[in-house]
C-alpha cells in the first residue's frame, strides 16, 4: 500500500480520473473501459496489473492525454487536459509527463545521448549535460553513448527510454509494461530506477502483466474487463 507518510504529505491525488469510458468499434461496440475511477498520488509509485484487453493500454493513453475519453473526466493538478485546445495539451504532455513504453519507441538514427536529449528540445532544455551524465551513470550506459539503438540489447534500450522520459524531471511518469522483454537484471534496475523518481517526489504509473511487481511499488491494484477489481 502506499506509505503513510506519503497519504499525509498527499491529501489530493495529483492525477485522478473519474468514470471513464471507452469503446472502439463502428457501433463503439468494443467496451475497453467502463467507468474506471483511479487516483495517482505525488511521489506515490502505483502498479497495475491486469491480461491483455483489459484497457491498462488504453487507460496510460487518456491519462497521457492522448486520447480523449468517451465519458468521464481526467484531471492533472485539477485542471482537464480535456477541456483546452489540443496545441496546449501537447505542452501540458511535454512539461507534465514522461512516457515509457514496452517496445522503447528509440529514434533509429540516433545515438544513446541523442535519444535522452530528444525528449527536453519542445522545452528549451538545451543545456541538460549534467543530468544526462547522471542518468547515463545510474542507468548503466556509460559505455554505449554513442550507439544507436540497433547496437545495444534490450535492456539498454529499456534503460534508454527511462532516461529519456527522466530527462525533463516530469510531474509524472506513465510506464507501459516497462519490464515485459527484460532478464531478470533488467527488470530490477528498471524497477530501482522507477522506485528512485517516486522517493523524489515523482510519481509513477506502470501496468504490467505480471502480478509480481506489486511488492515493488506502494500501492497495487488489478484490472479485469474495463474496470478495476475490488479489494
């Protein structure tokens, strides 16, 4: 559960949806969410679990605002992302959220410290030299700067895209089964490096599979047919 000291310090969930739907489909005949209801708390590490078509997917996208909801409401620092045009809900996605994806979405042309670097120019963050030698020490991948993704292993470019999502110190991360084509090395450093953020005040979305992952993170919770289980 998430710790005591972060409920007290966190009365308002700094990320909340509440009831939302989505269907897809001709005849939206497809329900992938039924007014699912979920809380994300600053510096709070949240998982959830879930089988594939359950809507974790679909969930990660509305609450990225990149994809509008059906029905229901998505609030970040109380304010709908819904409700502003869509140019200033890609700013509130660029200076608001970092996104980690299972299949690492890397620019192929690009080096290591090209990628990392990619995600802070919509920002202005030109000069980020000393955050990026951290997080190329922290994350192991010291010795492969300068490769391109073609050249590195899963888990370094796993490890790549937490970096890049790290980069601009977002309010939030939204991480999409981050460990699913990870060894066992992988999986803990990526999960270290996530459970780090959230000790500094960050927060930190992830779905998985895997039930397992539930004793790294503060709070668990499980997904079935478009909503969440009971406790």
């Amino acid at each position: 559960m998430i710790k005591e000291s972060n409920l007290v310090k966190n009365i308002k969930p700094f990320v909340t949806a509440k009831k939302i739907s989505k269907s897809y489909g001709n005849n939206n005949n497809v329900v992938v969410l039924n007014n699912a209801s979920i809380d994300l708390f600053r510096g709070e590490f949240l998982s959830i679990s879930g089988p594939s078509g359950c809507g974790k997917t679909t969930l990660l996208m509305i609450l990225g605002c990149l994809m509008n909801p059906d029905n229901g409401e998505v609030k970040i620092d109380n304010f709908d992302p819904y409700k502003i045009k869509p140019s200033d809900r890609a700013k509130v996605r660029s200076e608001f959220i970092g996104f980690i994806f299972q299949d690492f979405k890397l620019i192929p042309y690009l080096n290591v410290m090209e990628n990392i670097r990619c995600s802070a120019l919509p920002l202005g963050q030109i000069s980020v030299n000393d955050k990026l030698e951290k997080l190329l020490s922290i994350l192991k991948l010291d010795h492969r700067r300068l490769h391109v993704p073609s050249q590195l292993s899963a888990g370094e470019k796993q490890r790549t895209a937490i970096a890049r999502a790290m980069i601009t110190s977002p309010r939030f991360i939204l991480a999409d089964e981050p460990t699913g084509n990870l060894d066992e090395e992988n999986t803990e450093i990526v999960l270290k490096s996530l459970r780090d953020y959230s000790n500094n005040n960050g927060s930190v979305l992830m779905v998985s599979h895997d039930p397992n992952i539930e004793c790294f993170t503060d709070r668990h919770l499980k997904m079935s047919a478009g909503g969440f289980e009971e406790k």
